[in-house]
C-alpha cells in the first residue's frame, strides 16, 4: 500500500479520478479506492485554500535577501 500511496502523491486530479473510476468499475479495491479518494480530497481541500489567499500565495522571501534600506 505505501508504495500506491507515494504514487498517488504525484498524481495530478484528473489522474486520480481515473483511476478511482478504474478501480470502482474493475479491481473494486477498498482500501486503494479509499487512499485514492483520500488523495483527491487533500488535493482539493489544497487547492481551495490556495484560491481564497487574498494575493495568492507567496513564500516568504528568505533571510539574507532582503534588500530594503541600503542605499
């Protein structure tokens, strides 16, 4: 299973309904259906988080480069 799992981490959304369709039409696998369906959700709830950012998201700039006051 950890290794369906690391590969289902890399997959895009459209990926993963696919193979959830796959799976509830043909191997009918519980717990694959359920990680994968799992993963959907995470990416979903992810990316919904992202779009209600005001601004979108930004890393925080990394130390040292910030160049504000010199000159």
């Amino acid at each position: 299973m950890r290794s369906i799992e690391d590969r289902a981490s890399s997959l895009t959304s459209r990926e993963l309904e696919a193979l959830v369709r796959y799976e509830t039409a043909g191997q009918r696998r519980a717990q694959v259906i359920r990680l994968l369906v799992a993963q959907l959700r995470r990416q979903r709830a992810d990316a919904a988080e992202e779009r209600s950012r005001p601004g979108g998201y930004r890393p925080a700039p990394r130390s040292g480069t910030d160049r504000q006051g010199e000159g």
